[in-house]
C-alpha cells in the first residue's frame, strides 16, 4: 500500500526500533588473527593517528598488521577507503531498515526506524574506534570531503528507499535530509568523550529537539 506523500509532520514522530545484535570486528584481536582486513584497518587508524593520513603509507599499513603491502590492495583499493569500508554496509542497512517499515508508517517514522537501526553498528564496543576515526578526518581536508560525500550518499539512498514506499518529492528528500541531519547530530554526540549513552537514546532526544524547533 502506497504512503500519503504529503508534507511530513515531525509532530508525529513514533521512536521505536528493532534492537538486534551487531557484527564487528574484535579491536583486541591478535597480531596473527585470521581476520586481516580487521587488523589492516586498526595499524592503519593506528598510524594516521600517529603519523598523520597524508605521513602514512599502505606498506607501512600491511607491516604495521604483520601483513604484505598486496594483501592490503586484496582488501582496500587506497588508504583512504580503509576509514569508509563500511559506508556501503551502513547505508544497506539503513535502506532495509526504510523499506521493512510497516506500510502504514509515515515516512519520518520509516526513517526514524532506519537511525534507530544504526544502533546495531553504533554500539559501545566501536565508540572508541569511531573516536580515532572522527579525529583522523577532522584532521583532512580530503576526508572531510570524502565524509560530506558519503552523507550525502545515504540520504540519496534513503529518499529512494521512500520513494520506494510510494514517498514522491519533494517530501521523501526532505524526509531523507531530515533524517541524514538527526544521523549527523546523533553521531557527533555519542563519539563525544564525555558520552556514554547509547546510540538510541541520542536519537531518541535529537528526534525530540527537531520536534520542538518545527513545532
């Protein structure tokens, strides 16, 4: 059954989610693990952290893993793709999460269900690695853009996970924005070093100041 397409009411917003179990990879895993594309991307935050992104490179990366500079490229076309290796999995995840949404549910609560999902990926055991992570590109301007890119990726893909639905424009890229902006402010609160509360309760209170400020 097709959605009402109209303007969305923020005023409506349902908060609920599926909480589920999450998969990542172990930050404490050894040296000689199996798991090598985990282990080139913790010596490769490692070394940007220490060295600067621009200062490091793949060869440094693979032996920082115990690893060769052609099992790095087996994994990561450059440097740069080891800090966004997962955007393609977290916007899978956030469309699934859109489209499994109960058909009667407007759209700002299909993409409620959609942030309320990420917390899954952003749970307590990644928050420090996603501390590095955020400090790492706030230091790049090259990622910095790279980071707006991907922003930008997961509200295209969210408005057309709507449209999906029977959301036309302009209102499921506005809905998708509006979600991508919550996702942003919700992020940059949970990787805060004085945070520690969980992923889902920041969505909950960013989704209820963005109620307040559109009345």
């Amino acid at each position: 059954m097709a959605l009402d397409s109209g303007p969305m009411s923020v005023a409506a917003i349902n908060i609920e989610g599926d909480v589920s179990g999450c998969q990542h990879y172990d930050l404490n895993m050894s040296r000689w693990g199996p798991d090598a594309r985990g282990r080139l991307a913790q010596a490769a935050l490692e070394l940007y952290g220490q060295r600067g992104f621009d200062q490091t490179t793949a060869a440094e990366i693979a032996n920082r893993a115990g690893l060769t500079e052609r099992t790095f490229f087996r994994h990561f076309a450059d440097k740069r793709e080891v800090l966004f290796a997962g955007s393609a999995e977290l916007q899978k995840l956030l469309v699934a999460a859109v489209a499994s949404a109960p058909t009667s549910a407007a759209p700002i609560d299909a993409v409620t269900a959609a942030l309320m999902a990420a917390g899954d990926v952003f749970n307590d055991e990644r928050r420090s690695y996603a501390r590095e992570r955020r400090a790492v590109i706030a230091a790049n301007a090259e990622l910095r853009e790279r980071e707006l890119v991907k922003m930008a990726s997961l509200a295209s893909a969210i408005a057309d996970a709507l449209q999906r639905r029977g959301v036309s424009d302009p209102a499921a890229s506005l809905t998708a924005e509006a979600g991508i902006a919550v996702f942003r402010v919700t992020f940059e609160r949970w990787v805060d070093k004085a945070s520690d509360q969980d992923w889902r309760a920041l969505v909950r209170g960013s989704l209820e100041e963005l109620k307040v400020l559109v009345g």
